[in-house]
C-alpha cells in the first residue's frame, strides 16, 4: 500500500496528514508551529543579515539587496519543514508528498527540498489552507488531493 503525506503549510505553521485511501479524508499527524512567522518585519528582531557582500571573479563587489525580516523567518521555517520531511522520508514513513501552501512559502519550501524529497513530491497547491482547524483542512484535502491518489 502506497502511502502519502500532505504538507500543508504556510510562514506560521505547517501540518502534515497522512493518507493512504482517496476516499478518506487524511488522518492529522502532527503539527509544527512557527510564532515568529506570524510578526510583522518592525516585530522581528533582526541583525540586517539579508546585505551580504560577495567577490565576483572579476574583483568586483555585489550587494544583494537586505530581506525583509519576514523573508529571512519563511526560509528559516521552510528549512525546519523540509527537515523534518527528510527525516520521514529517510524512515520510509510515506512513499508519495503533496504539498498545499500559500504561494510564496510554497516557493520557499521547494526551494530547500533535497532531490530525493522534490522525487517524491507528486503534487502542488498553491493555496493556504494551514490557517484553519485541522478537521477542517482534512476535509478541504479530500476534495483537493484525491487525483494524485490514483
């Protein structure tokens, strides 16, 4: 039997499902909050580490521009996300991954996923969903994800 985690996600909170039936709705595993994630940029406490000064190979200097403070917690959390669905899926505790999350954090998150956890990955939804209870997300999940079930 295939089994599949959902990752639904955004900068303040990540829940993951698991499922291993397209007619049931998915099981709530565990969550993983992220109280700085709901701050705002002038509530984060932050050491303007986003100006970064790099040597180009023409001995020429680059800035990159600061990030928000809001930026610099979204990478931060979706590091912590992948991490832990490293670690499950080096367990072998799921076979197939969809991630649901708001737009811009589902950027982040894919962006620190390893090529063994992106292989996994069938299916995206760039939708926020993690706002919600959890019997309610489970619920919006069996309506959304059941194609990538099959």
């Amino acid at each position: 039997m295939t089994t599949t985690w959902i990752a639904v996600a955004n900068r303040s909170a990540a829940h993951l499902f698991e499922t291993a039936s397209k007619i049931k709705a998915p099981k709530h595993l565990f969550s993983i909050p992220n109280k700085e994630g709901r701050l705002l940029n002038q509530e984060i406490e932050s050491d303007d580490g986003g100006r970064v000064k790099h040597e180009s190979q023409h001995g020429q200097n680059k800035y990159q521009p600061p990030k928000e403070a809001t930026e610099v917690v979204a990478e931060r959390f979706a590091r912590e996300v992948a991490a832990h669905l490293e670690k499950a899926l080096h367990e072998k505790r799921f076979d197939k991954l969809v991630v649901v999350a708001e737009p811009s954090f589902l950027g982040e998150l894919r962006g620190t996923m390893s090529k063994q956890l992106s292989k996994v990955l069938t299916q995206t939804i760039d939708k926020d969903y993690a706002a919600g209870k959890t019997p309610e997300i489970a619920e919006r999940l069996k309506e959304e994800v059941s194609i990538s079930l099959i």
